[in-house]
C-alpha cells in the first residue's frame, strides 16, 4: 500500500502491543456499513466486525463486537449481562464514550475503558478485520491478538440467521 495510513489511538494501541496487523484503506459510503466495507476490500462480510456502542439500562456504556452480516440481541446480551436492557447508543453519545466518530469507532484506543463483549464465533476465524479508527480504515488481525489485547467478554449473542 503506497498511501501512507492515518495514526489513531487504534493503531498507537496495536502498534504499543506489538500486534502484527495490515492497514486497510476503503472509500467510506455514508450508512454503508461493512456491506461497503468488505465489497470494497474483497473479503466476506462475517470476516468484518463492527464496533458497537451500547448502554445497559443504568445508561452504562459497553462495546459489542458482531460479525457484519450479523445483528446483536439486544435481550439476549441483557439478559446474559444482567441488565434489564440494552440498547444502542445514539451517535453523540457513542461518540462521548468511545472518543470516535459513529462509522469510525474502533475497540482499540478508546476513550476510556469500557466493557467489551464479543461474539464467541468471531473466534473461529483466521483473520478479522475491524476498525483501525476512522471511517474508510480497516486492520486485519487474527482473534488471538484480539483476545490478548482487549480481554473481551465471549457470548452468543447473535440473532439467528
């Protein structure tokens, strides 16, 4: 890759953690999502995960890694989490808790420490790729790496396909 890839707090994480990990530039499209994401990058949509900014019922904030061609059970998370619900977080305040723009946010480098809960099957793969911190900037990472930096809570929270 000739263009020399944007520094974020994700990448200064990664990079400090001596995780081995490849820059993944895309041009961004507005509520495309990772459908956009892993057609402009050649790679299968459930291989994307996406970063999700939630609150539990007492308005405390949580990260949900999903695969991207799935959707999170918001009653199955809460019930799994014991909280009464939860919910996703609208974009200024997803943007408050995490420090990054909605379309950008990745788990790496946030703002302050949250809660990461992640889907058991994102394990399963050989390499993911996940925000690096900014709209239209993947890394692809393998799970182990994942684990071993974020330390994530692994639940099936998926909604059936």
């Amino acid at each position: 890759m000739s263009k020399k890839p944007p520094v974020t707090p994700a990448i200064r994480v990664l990079r400090e953690r001596n995780v081995p990990f490849e820059v993944h530039l895309y041009t961004y499209e507005e509520r495309g999502g990772t459908r956009v994401s892993s057609r402009e990058l050649g790679v299968e949509e459930h291989a994307v995960i996406k970063t999700l900014v939630m609150e539990d019922d007492q308005r405390q904030p949580l990260v949900v890694l999903q695969h991207g061609d799935r959707e999170v059970s918001t009653r199955g998370l809460a019930r799994l989490i014991h909280a009464r619900s939860v919910q996703p977080c609208d974009p200024t305040t997803a943007q408050r808790h995490s420090g990054y723009q909605v379309g950008g946010t990745s788990p790496f480098g946030l703002k302050r420490d949250l809660p990461v809960y992640a889907q058991t099957s994102i394990q399963d793969l050989p390499l993911l790729y996940i925000n690096g911190g900014k709209r239209g900037l993947l890394v692809s990472i393998t799970p182990a790496d994942l684990q071993r930096v974020l330390q994530p809570t692994w639940l099936d929270v998926a909604t059936p396909e």
